[in-house]
C-alpha cells in the first residue's frame, strides 16, 4: 500500500519537473522539439481565454494532443515492467496519467471548469506562465514556492468577462474545425477542387 502514496509523490514531482524544466525550460527555445506546449499551446490559451481549439476531436487529430499523448504512453509503458513487483506504485502512476490527459484537455475545452477545478493550472496559463506548473496538483507548487494565485484576485476579476468573451468566440468555431479536420471532408474538399480546376 506504500505504493500509492509513493505513486502520487513521484507523478507530482515529475509532472511539476517535466512541465517546468522541459516544456518551458527548452520549451522556449523554438528550435527546441518541446517548443510546441510554450510557443503552440499557451499562446493558444492566452489568445483564447482558456480554450485550446486543438484539445477538440480525437487524439490523433492534432499534433499537440498527439505529442502530449505519445509522452504519456511512453511513461506508463516506462513504468510496466515495475507492475509485478509494485503493482499499487504503478497503478497510482497510471491513474495520474489517465487524470491528467482528462483533465488537462477539459480543462482548455471548458475553461470555466479549469478555473473552478484546476485553479492553478487556470493560474498558470492566465496569470504568470513561470509559476503554478502542477496540473493534476498544486501541491508541489507549493512545496518549491511556485504557486501564484491569480484567480480571485483584483487583476484576474478586471480580466475575466474579457477572457469569458474569448473562449465562447474560440468555442463556437468547433464544429467548423471539426468538419475541417475530418479525413472524409478533406478528400471530397481536394477532389472538388480537382475536379472544378479541370
């Protein structure tokens, strides 16, 4: 049983040093192969009050839900081989991932639900983007003085409608991104252009 809580202390110090170090550390750097989550997915964010329009569709349909899934595949697989003889650990790390693709990606699909929900990840991408980088949790945060509180307070209350505003704008182009994307209507799309240019 030791497992579990070992389990919840090794994803939380990884999840806090992956996001930190790896995703903005060499993330910024645009040449870098993590620049996607600083240079695609927060401006994304920012742009869109909290939406993300590529947490939209399936897994596959984008690159940042792709690249996002594959690191944390690779992770649960890196940790298999540990299930036999720590079956609790590794259970708790699976948990933790599963939680944290659900919740990541609800929360930059319903912003206002991230803001209720994951506060601080909510902190992260509307307040300072250097602090608050748990997702699942915010208790390592608050272990190593990262944790910044914006939401609640006097800058994140002046903001809100604006940022409100924005995410039902980002939200209502969905279905058409969605139409977009689908394999079947980009054929039919290239063969009606074929075709007209013919």
């Amino acid at each position: 049983m030791i497992g579990i809580p070992l389990g919840l202390a090794v994803f939380g110090v990884g999840e806090w040093a992956t996001h930190k170090y790896l995703l903005h550390g060499l993330g910024r750097d645009k040449t870098s192969r993590f620049a996607f989550h600083y240079h695609e997915h927060h401006q994304a964010v920012r742009r869109n009050g909290g939406y993300d329009p590529a947490y939209e569709g399936p897994v596959w349909s984008t690159p940042t839900q792709a690249r996002e899934a594959i690191g944390l595949v690779a992770i649960g697989l890196l940790h298999a081989p540990l299930f036999p003889i720590a079956p609790f650990y590794t259970s708790t790390v699976w948990y933790c991932l599963a939680r944290y693709r659900n919740n990541h990606r609800r929360a930059h699909l319903d912003p206002q639900w991230g803001r209720d929900h994951l506060s601080w990840h909510y902190d992260h991408h509307m307040g300072d983007q250097d602090k608050n980088f748990g997702v699942v949790w915010s208790w390592f945060d608050s272990l190593r003085g990262t944790r910044d509180v914006f939401v609640g307070s006097e800058k994140e209350r002046a903001l809100h409608d604006k940022h409100v505003v924005r995410a039902r704008a980002a939200k209502s182009g969905a279905v058409l991104r969605a139409q977009r994307r689908n394999p079947l209507h980009r054929l039919v799309r290239s063969l009606s252009r074929n075709i007209g240019s013919a």
